[in-house]
C-alpha cells in the first residue's frame, strides 16, 4: 500500500526532484505537491523557513508533511544569499536575475576565491505535531557565467567539488547525475531514518 506524504511547495521542479529522491529509498511512499495557501516565510534561516512550510502543510493537508528551505552560501559574501537565494533580486523571485546579480557581485573575484556550497534543510512535521530537521551541504565554487539549460535556479552558475576534468556546472548535469549527490539528496539521506516511522 503507497501512503503519501506532502511536499510544501508550489515549485513542481521541487515536487518532481524529491519524488525521485523519495522513490529511490522508499517506493511505497507517494510524494504529492502541496495545493494549500502559501505561508508567509519570514525566517532569517533555513530551518526556520522549512519549519514554517512544513507546519502549513501538514496542518492543512493533515498528511505528514515535508519542506525544504534551499539556496546558496557564498563564501566571499559570509554565506549570502543563504536563506534569501530565491529574492536576491527582488520579490520577483526571478532565477535569472538572481544568478545575474551574484555573478555581477563576484566579478572581481578570482576563481580560488569563489568558494560556494549549495545547502537544503528539510523540515518534516507531521500532523501529530512532531518535528525534525535534517540538513545537507554541497560544495563547490561558482563559474564566472551560466552554463547549461538543465535544472534551476542557481544550478548553471554552480560546479560541485570532485569532478573530473571537463567540470561542468550543475546546468550541465542530467537530472539523475544530480538527483544522486544533491544537497537534498544529501539532507535526504539523513531523513530516511525518520521516514521509516511513518
């Protein structure tokens, strides 16, 4: 029997990407996107932001409920944009003009300098009211422009660590190549423990 479990978020790139994550460790359970109000995220964290996400949807569906809060931590800039990646350049929420912003705000920085790591905390809650959050960090550097058309937001301007040669940005990567060492795959593996109480 397939039970389910909610993902809060309106982002079906985000939907598609954790069912595939979820899929290869627990088939039996079902990731469904969320269809409910969006709350006001007004952490100054991550895991205070999935927390948010993920207490609205589970309140709402009355599913166990998953959340994940992600972006960028740029080393030149202390770990900006961090937990404000997806409105670096303003509400919009624009992906290209956020990854043009952090390129234009790294310009005159030379390439060992240009240390980056991607981060996702997943937030799970379930309507019983229990709560956990696990995290996972991806490092690598950032290109000095976007390259590839694959995945989204800052994927085409970030090259993961550990590559061998010709490095490529995540852009460049196939969905499968990043589903397999990803942040969230990485935050995901620490959650798994968890899932198996569900």
């Amino acid at each position: 029997m397939t039970a389910q479990i909610v993902l809060a978020t309106h982002n079906p790139h985000k939907v598609q990407e954790f069912g595939a994550i979820v899929a290869a460790t627990r088939p039996d359970l079902e990731v469904v996107g969320y269809d409910g109000p969006e709350p006001v995220e007004d952490g100054v964290t991550f895991a205070a932001n999935a927390l948010i996400k993920a207490r609205a949807a589970a309140a709402h569906t009355g599913l166990p409920a998953l959340a994940d809060d992600s972006g960028i931590a740029v080393d030149a800039l202390g770990g900006a944009p961090g937990a404000f990646s997806a409105y670096w350049a303003g509400h919009a929420k624009d992906a290209v003009a956020n990854r043009d912003l952090l390129l234009d705000q790294l310009s005159d920085i030379a390439d060992p300098h240009r240390a980056a790591q991607f981060v996702s905390v997943i937030a799970l809650v379930t309507p019983g009211g229990a709560e956990h959050v696990v995290e996972g960090r991806w490092p690598g550097r950032l290109a000095t422009a976007a390259s590839g058309a694959g995945g989204f937001g800052y994927d085409p301007v970030f090259i993961p660590d550990g590559q061998n040669a010709p490095e490529r940005t995540v852009g460049e990567w196939t969905a499968d190549e990043k589903n397999a060492v990803s942040h969230r795959a990485r935050a995901f593996r620490a959650l798994v423990p968890l899932l198996a109480n569900l």
